[in-house]
C-alpha cells in the first residue's frame, strides 16, 4: 500500500485518582506533641472547627520567657532614662535600651502568635481524606497533619503518572473520556488541564491532570479511574496496519517496504501511539510502498509482486 502522511489521534489510556483542585495539607505552625486529633478520615468539617492540638507545656513556656523577658527589658529601658535625666548614662546607652525592649517585644509577639497556632481550624466547610498522625505523636513545624477539601466545590481531577513516551503526546487541552469502577457504564468527559514539568521522584512518572466536564456523579476523593486521552497526533505521523509492524519493541519496530527493484526492504519506525485500526509511526517515507501482507516471511532482498 501507498503510505500517506496522517494527523490521527493516538489514545492514551491511564489509570488514576479522582481529587479535587482544592485539597490543602494543614500542618502546624510549630513542632511539639500532638494533643489531640479531633476528626477522622471521611468526616465532615465546618468552618471554623477545631481539628487538632498540640501539648501546651513547652509553647506555654516559650511565651512566659518571652514575657518575663520583655519586662525587664521595660526596666532596663525605665532605668536608663531615669539616669540619662541625671546624666549618669549617655544617649547611646539609652538607645540601645530602647533597642533591647522593641526586640524583646517583638519576640513577645512572635511566641504568642505560635501558641494560637498549636492548633489547626478549618479554614473552610469540607471533609477529611487523611489523617497522617496520632494523639502523642511527636510533628516537626509544618508536618502535614490533615489533608482536607472544600466539600466539592472545587473542580473535580482525575490524577495519573504518564510514562515520558505518553506524557510526551498528551498536550494541554487534550479531551478524554474516563471511566470509574463505582460507576460502571457512566463514562465521564474530561479535558487535560496540566501537565507536570518534571518527573516524580517516588515513581518515574509525570504527572497529568485531567478536569472532569460538567460532572453529574457522586464522586468520592480517592476513587479510581481510568482515562483514555485522545492526543492531536503528529504532523510527520504515518498510520499503518497493524499487520504491517513487525518485531515491535516499545516505542521501536520495523516495516518491509517494496523497493524499485521488486525487492522487499527492511525499515526501521518509531511508534508514537495506536488508534483502534491503525499504528501511528515515523521513519517512513511518504513515497514507499509498504507491504502490508506476508511481512513476518520476508527477509531483506526477498523478491515480491506488487500488486
């Protein structure tokens, strides 16, 4: 057959994970013990509630030294005025009195502010979908503790690591049609939103983001899914036969194509993708005559009929 040049789309089919585009690790402000932790996973939160604490004991301490040392930095600055009035002290020491009491009040500050933050609120209606520590836990400062969402009001995702041959064929805006286990026969359409610019170091993979179209289900966060991304396909992209590609290896194989000579020539292909009938590839020129019949019983030089 007479190759031609083809813009078809490949499909990319990934499994994933439904989230939501509003999902927040909350962490606590400080390190320390953790007190309590007052939801469970799956629960529901409201603004405003109380979700988790930490042992009072060292930030407690923390903010007493703070204002025990602010006091006295407040007499020392009282002293030095009283005997720069006397001229006892010059006006550099008294400066520097005055310097001493603006820093030991804003340490003052800063400890009372972490001690309101040993707790975590929720910043807005949504559930729970992760606990990560327990009561009597020990959690560095910033330590995700929780990770919650906005209750669905933020666009539903679908999460999947691509390999770099399909994550170098998906493009933003790609549609996609996904499919889930809890809904069987319910596909859902969705869009490629990002992509991720580097790969993950815990899988190799690269990260993609599909945002679900006008979703009408239940969704849960967590749910599986699995997608089949359209791509726009290659402007250099022949398709072929599935027939026709022999000895295929990954993203690699070859093809017999019918020289001038009546000849059957090896060719090497890059394989970009598949359709339901055909193999996207390149390496081919748009003049050869594929074989398309017969392929796995040529050798290089076999004489062949073109019919």
């Amino acid at each position: 057959m007479q190759v031609r040049p083809s813009r078809t789309a490949a499909t990319v089919s990934v499994p994933g994970l439904f989230t939501t585009d509003d999902e927040t690790a909350l962490s606590f402000l400080s390190g320390g013990i953790v007190r309590s932790v007052l939801v469970k996973e799956g629960e529901a939160v409201k603004v405003g509630q109380l979700l988790a604490t930490l042992e009072p004991t060292s930030i407690d301490a923390q903010v007493q030294q703070a204002q025990l040392a602010y006091e006295r930095a407040e007499r020392d600055l009282q002293r030095a005025e009283a005997l720069y009035r006397d001229s006892v002290i010059s006006l550099e020491t008294v400066q520097n009195a005055r310097t001493g009491m603006g820093v030991a009040k804003e340490q003052l500050t800063a400890a009372q502010y972490g001690r309101r933050h040993a707790e975590i609120r929720a910043a807005g209606d949504g559930y729970v979908l992760r606990k990560f520590v327990n009561e009597g836990q020990l959690v560095g400062a910033g330590s995700p503790v929780l990770m919650v969402n906005g209750a669905g009001r933020g666009a539903w995702l679908l999460k999947a690591g691509l390999s770099d041959k399909d994550w170098a064929q998906v493009q933003v805006g790609d549609s996609a049609t996904i499919h889930a286990d809890a809904f069987p026969g319910q596909p859902m359409r969705a869009v490629v939103s990002s992509k991720s610019a580097g790969a993950d170091q815990r899988t190799g993979t690269f990260l993609v983001e599909l945002r679900i179209i006008d979703p009408q289900l239940g969704l849960a966060s967590g749910l599986y899914g699995k997608a089949a991304i359209r791509t726009r396909g290659r402007a250099d992209a022949i398709a072929i036969p599935y027939e026709a590609l022999l000895d295929g290896d990954a993203d690699h194989g070859h093809v017999f194509v019918a020289g001038a000579d009546s000849k059957a020539h090896k060719q090497a292909v890059t394989v970009h993708g598949i359709t339901n009938t055909h193999v996207l590839v390149s390496g081919l020129d748009t003049t050869a005559r594929l074989i398309v019949k017969g392929g796995p019983y040529l050798t290089e030089g076999s004489t062949v009929v073109v019919r």
